[in-house]
C-alpha cells in the first residue's frame, strides 16, 4: 500500500476509514498508472489487481471510477492500465469506460455501447456513467467501511441514496450529455466550475510540447486524486454531518404536536442543516399538513428565530411566509404591529423573523399561522 508522511504522520492512502486526511493532490508515486509500454510505478511492486480504462483524453467518470474500485477489497491496490487495445483489455482483472461491455459479473463496466440503458434504480432514472457503475456495485462496501457498519445496516442503505443524489448523479448526467433542466432555452450564465469540468481541465494542454503516455498518466493520476478526494469528502459529511442532523429533524417533527395543535411549527432542538432533510422526511413519513415554520435559537446572537419552510428545495418562495404588515420593521415598531413583546425583525420577503426568546418567536409563528 502506498503511504505518505506529512507534518511527523504517517497516512494510509486509500484505506477506509481510518483515512481521514487524504491529500487533495496525489504525488506521482501514491498510485500506480501505466499503459502496455510505459509504467509510473516501482518495477518491484506487483499489484494483486490490474484495472483497465482507456488512454488518451480523461474524463471525470473514469477518474473517480478508477479511484472507488482501488477502496474496494476486491481491487485494493490495484494497478491502473491505461489502453484501449483489445487484447490488453481481456487480460485485466476490471475494466471500466472502454470495451464496449457491461458485465458486471466479470467487472466489465462501458456504458457506451449500443442498447445501455442501466440506471441507478431506486427512483432515479439518469443514466449510468463508468463511476455511476463502479458505485451502484461497489458504493455500500465503501460507505459501510467508512461507517464500520455491515452493508445491510440502515445508514449505509440511507447514505448509498444521498450520496448518489447529492454527489453522482451529476457525474453521470454531465458524461452521458443529460441537460439539468427540461428546456431549449440556453442557460443564463455557464458554470465551469463543477467537479467534471475541473478534472477535464487536467488534461494535457494541446500546446504542451510533452504529450507522452508518462506525462498522460501523470495528468490522470491527479484527476484521480481530485475526483477520489471530493468523493470522500462527501461521504464523511453525509456519515458525520447529514445523517445526524436527519435523526435530530426527525425527533424534531415526531414532537411538533407538542409545539402548537396545529402540528404546522416544529422547533429544532439543536441547530443542523434543515432544509433538506424536512422535505425528505415529510415526503417519507407522508406529513400533513405540511410543516410552515422553523424555530431554532441563533446561538451568535442568543436570539430565536423563526423561519418560513419554503415551497420546495430548490425555490426561494415560501408556504407561508410571515405577515406582509410585518415585513422591514424592527423591535419597537415590529412589536408594536405584533402586540408580542421581544420582536427583532422581520426580513422584507417574509421567509424569515427574530425574537430575543423563544415564547416570543413561538407567539409570532403561531399568530402569522392565522393571518
């Protein structure tokens, strides 16, 4: 296993979970990539595996593809073959992005051949890309190491779904040429800061007077690093980050009855990220009705605040936002307008209010439920 030392520490690459500071740029020594006639590796290491991609031209779906299978136990440490030579091809371990088969059964894994259609499953339809493959099989082996939980315990199911929304799905769309939205318009501003955008970037520069295979390698060793390292850092937010902040969320909606009759304001025990997780959550646990207003105490300001849900993720409209008579005044006057004592604010859109304590960001929520 290739290691590297930094500030005194030794750290184990590509082994989960004890990996927990990856480097985001691998050196050219941490992983070996090769084609038939050309090798970046030591000639006296001799990996167990050989995974094969194809030469030339990289994109992200390769590169993080490449990267996952190697945090497999299967491929761990496995030696990366760049080619497209048939030949060379049938005689590795694993393929992916070239070849033109789809075999998981043998870890063929092209999705660019004539009638491949293979989608995640479980409610998304996208089609798959070489990492969206790479991921479907082999994604819960890596999360449940991460987690040090066995595949078949709940959070790795939970986190398999969450990270192929948040994270893979984009992958697989932009490679297989998915626009975003269902429309002819073009977009309003473009956007080439994505994560398949700046590995394509690491390609070699046509005027570089080097474009030899080792210089190739070299370039594909750190898309690999890049693409692995954001890969990572999106597993250890959904395993540190995510999935305690939905068991919060979903204390916080089993007792919202317990706040108002209504059942229509919830109050977050302990401030997490929200938002995404109520959607989900009313959706899975069929809430109705639909929760209207957050309460949650800002800790910098030791303040309450109360907060519209919006109508969905990705829109800035509320369900209900907060009194249109409300909205741009502060303390006296907005207490004044209120008849609640504590007032704060209230923001100009109406997505969201202050109070100094919490009964009165309750009294503002309950009484904007009757407006």
């Amino acid at each position: 296993m290739w290691t590297s030392t930094r500030g005194g520490f030794n750290m184990k690459l590509f082994n989960l979970p004890k990996s927990l500071f990856l480097p985001l740029m691998a050196s050219s020594n941490l992983v070996r990539v090769s084609s038939p006639a050309y090798s970046t590796g030591s000639p006296n290491h001799v990996p167990s595996k050989r995974v094969g991609t194809h030469n030339g031209s990289f994109h992200c779906d390769e590169a993080l593809g490449c990267f996952m299978i190697r945090l497999t136990d299967k491929f761990s440490n496995s030696e990366i073959v760049r080619t497209r030579d048939p030949k060379v091809l049938e005689g590795l371990d694993a393929v992916l992005d070239v070849g033109g088969v789809y075999d998981p059964s043998n870890d063929r894994y092209d999705h660019h051949q004539k009638g491949f259609e293979e989608v995640f499953g479980h409610g998304f339809n996208t089609k798959l890309s070489s990492a969206g493959l790479v991921y479907k099989h082999f994604g819960r082996e890596i999360i449940a190491k991460e987690l040090q939980l066995g595949e078949d315990h709940p959070n790795v199911h939970r986190l398999f779904l969450a990270i192929y929304k948040s994270f893979m799905e984009a992958i697989d769309a932009i490679d297989n040429g998915i626009n975003q939205f269902d429309t002819d318009k073009p977009p309003r501003y473009v956007n080439n800061t994505h994560l398949s955008s700046r590995v394509g970037r690491l390609n070699l520069d046509w005027t570089d007077p080097d474009q030899s295979p080792e210089k190739e390698n070299a370039a594909f060793q750190q898309a690999m690093a890049l693409a692995g390292s954001e890969f990572l850092d999106n597993v250890r937010f959904h395993a540190k980050s995510w999935l305690p902040a939905r068991s919060i969320v979903m204390e916080c909606i089993a007792e919202r009855y317990d706040i108002d009759p209504s059942g229509e304001i919830m109050v977050l025990k302990r401030f997490c990220p929200w938002k995404l997780h109520l959607f989900e959550l009313e959706e899975e646990l069929k809430v109705e009705p639909p929760i209207k207003y957050v309460l949650y105490e800002d800790e910098r300001g030791k303040q309450w605040r109360v907060q519209a849900v919006a109508v969905s993720p990705d829109r800035f409209e509320s369900r209900k936002p907060l009194p249109a008579h409300w909205r741009g005044l502060r303390d006296f006057e907005l207490s004044k307008e209120t008849g609640i004592p504590g007032c704060v604010f209230v923001h100009m859109s109406g997505f969201i209010g202050g109070n100094q304590t919490y009964d009165g960001a309750l009294a503002m929520a309950r009484t904007a439920l009757k407006i």
